[in-house]
C-alpha cells in the first residue's frame, strides 16, 4: 500500500506542474458523465495512468475520464477508483482543485474501500491519506518532499455549511434544512469544488457538505467510487459521518456501474444527526 502513496505523492507533484504550466482550454471529447473534458482533464488521467501502470499490486484502474474498467495486472490486490481532476470547472478562475482516489481490494464496493486519499492543488499542495485504522493524516508539499502535518480529527459540531446542487431544484425540506442552519448562525463556504470544500471542513473542525438528489438529478451529481466513497472513509475515520438520503453510509453503497452517483452527506455528529431528522430518517 506504501507503494500506491509513494505513487500519489509523486503524481501530484506532476499534475501540479500541468496545472502551472498547460493549456487550460478544452478538449474536443467528453467524458461518461457527458461533461467537456478540458485538456488538463485527459492530461492529468494520462499521468495517472501511466504512473501506475508498472506497479504490479495495482489490479485495474477505474477513472472519471475512462468508460469502463482498465485492466493493469492480472494478479494485482488493488483497483484505484480516482477523479484526476476534480473541480475543474474552476480551472479558469483559478480557484483550488484536487484529485481523488479510492483503493479497493476486491469487487468494487464501499465495503472494500481499504484506504482513500486526495490532493488539494491550491496555493499549496496539500495530500490527506486515510486508511481503515486510525485518523486520516494530513502532509504539505515542500519541494518534492511531503511533511506530515498531523491526525484529523472531526469535533461534533462544526461552523460550515456547504451545500451543493442548484437551489431552484432542491426540495422543499432540503431547503429548510439548509436555511435553518443558516439561522443557526453557520457560514457558507462553497466554492463548487468537493475537495477544496470538503478539506476546508475536515481541516476547520466541522460542519456540512451536502450533495443532494434534486428534480434535475434524483441521484445526486457526484460519483460513488470516486468521489462519494473516498471522501466518506476520510470523515467516517476523522470520527463524522457520510450518509445517502435514505441515511445508510455511503460506505454501504455498491454501484451497478462505475460512473454511478448518489446523494451525498459528508460532516460532523451533530450536523448529520440534524440531517437525519429534517429527511425524516429518525424521529
Ligand atoms: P468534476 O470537475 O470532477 O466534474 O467535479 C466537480 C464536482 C465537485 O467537485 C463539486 O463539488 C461539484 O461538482 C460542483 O457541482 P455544482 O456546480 O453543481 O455545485
Ligand atoms: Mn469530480
Ligand atoms: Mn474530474
């Protein structure tokens, strides 16, 4: 598993330097979700791609850029699930992205989830791994070396609230869940991409992402395998909860087809358990 951390270290430094120094235009593809891939898209798949293609515990690789299953290693333990660039859409602005990865032993399912990680691309790099023992920890490039930071750990109640999924389609209880936090005195923070604003979460003490199914899009916008299940292995082992809309962890979730999504819920104890009740999932 070292192995696959070393080659996470070493792919961001590369996708930081992409970022940096390419074209930020489109492509002329799209992706199996239907979005315009840009060019820093399918680049930064690319050195995905070949950066693990010669590690042999790696099994097959399943990307947001690729239709279906890579098979690396017949013999291989692991497959990696993984966003190469999440947030892209705010390339141009110029805000914070990241990458994603999910590390599976076995069939593709929440439960076989072993260890995630991500990269925030900011003005910084920053890489938070997480295994199924202990707290995720949190490292800062510098150079090429990553320092280790520390454990994260969730407090029960947090300041944040980030909620995603366009207002004009939410329901009507979604919406008074998320006003009634506001009264509550939490603070927006939202800048359209997951990584940035799940990090900024885990790293502030706590609060909410959600993700919700809306009229437009039942099951929600954000992807099981490689963006949903990784980051709730981050909040489920930094001691907070990631829940669907039926309230079951999301690290029960087993996708029929790997560019599935689901409603989301990532935060703290007390945020989720409001959650819960403003869905009508607890009494
Ligand atoms: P990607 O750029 O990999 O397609 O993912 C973007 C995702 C996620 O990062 C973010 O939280 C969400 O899309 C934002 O969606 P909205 O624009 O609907 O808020
Ligand atoms: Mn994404
Ligand atoms: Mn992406």
């Amino acid at each position: 598993m070292q192995t696959v951390f070393n080659t996470i270290k070493s792919i961001a430094l590369k996708i930081d330097h992409a970022i940096k120094t390419e074209d930020l235009g489109y492509s002329d593809s799209a992706n199996s979700s239907g979005e315009e891939q840009l060019k820093l898209d399918v680049k930064s798949d690319y050195i995905i791609e070949q950066a693990f293609k010669d590690i042999s515990i790696v099994k097959a690789l399943v990307s947001e850029e690729k239709e279906g299953v890579l098979l690396l290693h017949e013999k291989g333990k692991y497959t990696i699930c993984y966003d190469p660039l999440d947030g892209s859409s705010l390339v141009d602005v110029n805000l914070s992205v990241g990458s994603i990865f999910g590390i599976y032993e076995g069939e593709l399912t929440g439960e076989n989830l072993v260890a995630s990680a991500y990269v925030v691309y900011g003005p910084r790099i920053e890489l938070m791994i997480t295994t199924r023992h202990g707290k995720p920890l949190h490292y800062r490039a510098q150079g090429e070396e990553f320092n280790l930071i520390g454990e994260v750990s969730l407090q029960g109640k947090g300041k944040l609230n980030a909620p995603g999924g366009t207002q004009q389609n939410w329901c009507d209880y979604h919406k008074t869940f998320i006003d009634d936090l506001f009264a509550q005195g939490y603070r927006l923070r939202y800048s359209g991409g997951m990584v940035p604003d799940l990090h900024q979460i885990l790293l502030k003490g706590g609060g909410l992402f959600s993700y919700p199914g809306t009229f437009d899009k039942p099951e929600g916008k954000l992807r099981q395998l490689f963006e949903v299940m990784p980051f709730a292995l981050m909040y489920e082992q930094a001691g907070g909860q990631a829940i669907t809309n039926k309230g079951s962890r999301l690290l029960e979730l087993t996708p029929k087809h790997p560019h599935d999504t689901s409603p989301c819920f990532f935060g703290s104890n007390f945020e989720i358990e409001a959650l819960k009740i403003a869905y009508g999932i607890k009494a």
